[in-house]
C-alpha cells in the first residue's frame, strides 16, 4: 500500500527527516548587466546609419553609448561583422584603432590623462599618480597604457597619447568633457563633484 503523503501549504518546506542531509543554502550571485542590445536594438542602429558616409564608425558609437558600460562587447562586434557584411577583421580593427571605442567596461565616470610629451611638462605625471591614490587604484605591472577601473565602478581611470590640445597643457578629458591647464586642487574637486553627483549623464 502507498504510504500517503501529507499535504502541505503552498511555500512551507518541507520538514527535514532524521539523519536526513540539509541542502547548503544556494547564495546569491550578482548577474551581469544584461545587454541592451537586443536584435530589434541592433536592426534599428544598423538601419539608422545604412549608407550613410562613416557608416561603421556611426554604428560602433551608438552601440558603445547605448551599452550601460559604454563599451563594445566581443558579441556585439561580431554581430555588426555579421549583419553588415563587412569582415570581422575591418570591424576590430576599427574598434582597436580609435581610442574613443572601449573594448572593456568602462566605470560611471571616465578620466582621460593625456601622456603626450607637452603635456608630460606641464606634470601630467604628478596628475595621473594623484588620481591614482583618490581613487586607490593600483597600476598593472608591465602595462603600456593606464586603464583601471575603482572596484565599485564609479571611475575608469585612461591614459592616451596626445588629444591634440597640446597648448592647454595638461588636458584632462572628464565624461568626454575636456579640461585644461589642470591643477591637483581642481582634480580633486572634479572627483568629489562626481563622487557626490551620481551617475554619468
Ligand atoms: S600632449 Fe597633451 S594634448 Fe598634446
């Protein structure tokens, strides 16, 4: 005969037997952002800038700037690749070549320390080790160019080589915003404005 099962209210566990093992509690795992780029997303992109002069560039910074961490995911350069037809190999090159395109996630805020040399003189150095320790962050050995994200993805802190604005020395991009002939003490109000200000407009 069937031993009968005794009904229970719907979301009460189930009593744990004698010599019965208990399940370790599953924790939680942060899920990745999920990406914006949906296929309707992608066919309205490519569809805005079809045939238009510069049409991969147009595509690539859309897509950049819709992606919550302003970046181009591996996916989504094989999907441009794929829909438009031209080779994987041109997209990523145009993706590495340009700085302005992010190839990882990019914190809230990004800071740009131009490196150039005229920039170098006016003590972009001194600058780029002093963001360095208010955001304490520390710089990977052995890498050529500076990109370190804060832990909890306020600040992405960049290096390029020149902007091009060498008599403003030294540049500092903010958010896209160029800022010249900066000082420590205006660096440091930038990052409290931002720490205090939120999220990236
Ligand atoms: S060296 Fe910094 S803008 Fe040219």
């Amino acid at each position: 005969m069937k031993t009968p099962t005794k009904s229970r209210k719907r979301g009460t566990p189930a009593p744990v037997e004698a010599g019965q093992a208990t399940r370790p509690k599953r924790s939680k795992v942060a899920l990745p952002v999920p990406s914006p780029i949906t296929p309707a997303v992608m066919a309205g992109v490519l569809a805005k800038h079809r045939g238009k002069p510069g049409e991969l560039l147009g595509i690539l910074e859309e897509l950049q700037t819709l992606h919550p961490h302003k970046f181009l995911p591996l996916a989504t350069l094989e999907e441009v690749a794929e829909q438009t037809g031209v080779p994987a190999s041109q997209v990523f090159s145009v993706a590495t070549f340009y700085t302005f395109f992010n190839l990882k996630p990019q914190g809230e805020h990004t800071l740009v320390v131009c490196r150039g040399t005229a920039c170098h003189t006016r003590g972009s150095k001194a600058r780029l080790q002093t963001l360095k320790r208010i955001l304490n962050l520390k710089e990977e050995e052995g890498a050529e160019k500076v990109f370190l994200t804060t832990d909890d993805k306020r600040f992405t802190l960049k290096t390029v080589a020149c902007f091009g604005q060498c008599a403003l020395a030294p540049v500092v991009e903010v958010d896209g915003r160029m800022r010249s002939h900066v000082t420590e003490v205006c660096l440091k109000e930038l990052v409290d404005g931002l720490t205090r200000g939120g999220k990236r407009k």
